[in-house]
C-alpha cells in the first residue's frame, strides 16, 4: 500500500463496521487499530538507523524488515498490550492485531515484479505467497479509495449512533 | 482504609508493575531476536524469496544465472540501464536486455530477471512505479501524507488513551459516543 495514511484509514473503517456489531468496541478502540496499522511500517526506521549500522553498532546480523513479517508482528502487538490495564488486555490485542493484520494483507496484494510478496507467515514459513498485483507501492489511488470509505462509515456511524 | 490494607494494595501493585516489566522485557529481548534472525535467512528462491540488489552489490559473480529482484532508477535508455546503488558508486549499474516496454529515463524501476555475465540482466518481467508517487524534490509524496498519518493517529490517542500514573498503564478515556462506556475508566 502506498503510505501509511491509506494503512490507518484502513484500520478505521474496519473497526468502525466492527463497532455497529460490539458496543464495547469505542473510539479510544478504533485508535488501537489505527495504532496497530502502523506496526509493520515502523521498519522505516532503517531510513533513520539503517540496518547495515545497527550490525556495525551491534556486531550481529540485523534487519528491520523483519518487523513486516506475521511473527515480529504479533511480538509488538503483545508489547501494546502489557501497555495496559488487565480489563483492556483482550480489546487492546484483538484492535491492535486487526490493524496490523488489514496492513500486512493490503501489503501482499501489491504489484511485484517477481509476482511475489513477501514472508507474511516469517517464522513460520519463508514462504512469499503469489501476489494478485492490484496495485503499486507509489499509487495515490488506494488511498482515496480507502478515505472515501473511511468518510461512508463515518457518516454510516453518525447516523447509527444518533 | 487501615494502615495495613493499603501496605496490601502497595505490595500487590508492585508485584504486578514487575510482572509485567519482566512480560514487556521477554517480549523485547525474543523481538530482537527476530530481527537479528531475519538477516540469516534467504534468500530463497523456492520460497519465492530471490536474491536483491543487495546480494548483487555484495557478489555479483556469485548470483550469474540465478533469478534476483533489482529495484533501481532508470539512467539510460538505449540500451535500458538502471542504477541500483548511490550514484557516485559506479559500479552498481545493470544493462536490461529482452525488456517488454520502454522504460523513460528516470523511471523507478523495479526488474525480475536473471544475472548474466558483465553487469547485465535479462528481464522476465519489470515494474514502473508510479512516478506521481515522488516529488521533483526527491522526497516522496508518500512521506508527506504518511506524516500526516501519524500526526492524525498520535492526535486520537492523546485524545483517547491517558496514562493512569498510579498503575502505569495506558487507560481509554471518558467515550463521548455513548455514555454507557464510561465503565472502562471505573474498572
């Protein structure tokens, strides 16, 4: 998916359609899984702290890539969860995992040259599943898609609500 | 409250702070792991994990005849040349041959193919990225609009989530949408 904006957008529309069905799923839990969908992205940290220098710095191999595969993700969304208090502990990972997971499947779904995507299931498999190609990395188009159905739930919402 | 019980309630606290502190610990130290593990592994092409411009940069030799992804900028075009590395490193630059279309100069590209000899790759299928995608000022309009992304998702949970000074966690503030979930903050 382009940027991060259509991942968050995402995020929000999925957990606003979840809200009409649980009443306990509030807006302070539709950040959660906003917040979750930035989880596979944090790897742009290597724009900042590449993972070459890490290596340098730590004297072992290092990559930042690995925090968009299943297992280092499912990893940081439990680090969100001991963030909070036991009675959110089952919201805050069912949110921040829905998010996480809505980026890492828009993100297999990118056109690749190899017609592969990447190691969704890393540990469990290597295994870079074919990609349906719907739509390049640098495409603005995803992303007002995913805001014009972000602004159809959120009025959807206020009209449900009220 | 007696003196004693609430000696109960600080000695409780405290043991669950530290429960979770050595939670948060373990999960950090196996998420290092992860990533220091990710690094050793691949490539591997039955997996459909090929070798990159990385692996190429490092040992050319060694990835001729084998099948790589190369994302690059197009620097050339006739014949198609696509650089992979910093510019001022002269050596990280591929000739395409057998390409299907015609790349402009510029183009970020990104070619499946296999590595013959003499800097050279013979494409079996390329991607143009989308140059609306980045600025004539090199930085991407993808940063832009992710940074606001994050100033829009920071913004919702200051708004939302408060740190409860006392237990050290992160707790959803009053909801304003119905007023029934006011119980999570009383919980």
């Amino acid at each position: 998916m382009p940027d991060l904006l259509a991942h968050a957008l995402i995020a929000y529309t999925l957990a606003m359609l979840l809200s009409w069905r649980y009443d306990w799923l509030t807006r302070p839990y539709v950040t959660v899984s906003m917040a979750g969908a930035f989880i596979p992205d944090m790897t742009k940290v290597r724009y900042i702290l590449p993972s070459d220098q890490v290596k340098l710095l730590i004297g072992v191999p290092f990559d930042w890539d690995a925090l968009h595969t299943g297992g280092p993700v499912l990893l940081c969304v439990l680090i969100g969860v001991t963030l909070v208090a036991p009675r959110q502990r089952k919201r805050v990972f069912a949110l921040l995992l829905l998010g996480a997971a809505s980026h890492l499947v828009a993100d297999a779904l990118l056109l690749t040259a190899s017609g592969r995507s990447y190691a969704v299931f890393w540990p469990l498999t290597l295994y870079h599943p074919p990609t349906p190609g719907l739509y390049l990395s640098t495409q603005p188009e995803p992303t007002i898609l995913a805001a014009v159905a972000a602004l159809f739930v959120w009025l959807a919402t206020q009209y449900h609500v009220g | 409250m007696s003196q004693q019980d609430s000696k109960g309630i600080g000695a409780s606290r405290r043991r669950s702070l530290i429960a979770r502190l050595a939670v948060l610990i373990i999960l950090i130290a196996l998420l290092t792991g992860h990533l220091i593990w990710f690094n050793t592994v691949g490539p591997n092409p039955a997996m459909g994990d090929y070798p990159g411009g990385g692996h190429l940069a490092a040992d050319y030799e060694q990835y001729i005849g084998e099948r790589v992804v190369v994302n690059g900028e197009v620097i050339d075009t006739n014949p198609v040349v696509v650089r992979y590395g910093p510019a001022d490193d002269p050596k990280l630059f591929l000739t395409v041959t057998e390409l299907s279309i015609q790349p402009e100069r510029g183009d970020p590209i990104s070619i499946f193919g296999i590595v013959r000899p003499d800097h050279t790759i013979e494409a079996i299928n390329v991607v143009i990225h989308d140059r609306r995608g980045l600025s004539e000022y090199g930085l991407s309009h993808t940063w832009a609009v992710s940074f606001l992304a994050g100033i829009w998702v920071l913004g919702r949970i200051l708004n939302h989530w408060r740190l409860n000074t006392h237990e050290l966690t992160l707790r959803p503030r009053a909801e304003t949408w119905l007023e029934t979930r006011r119980e999570d903050d009383n919980a």
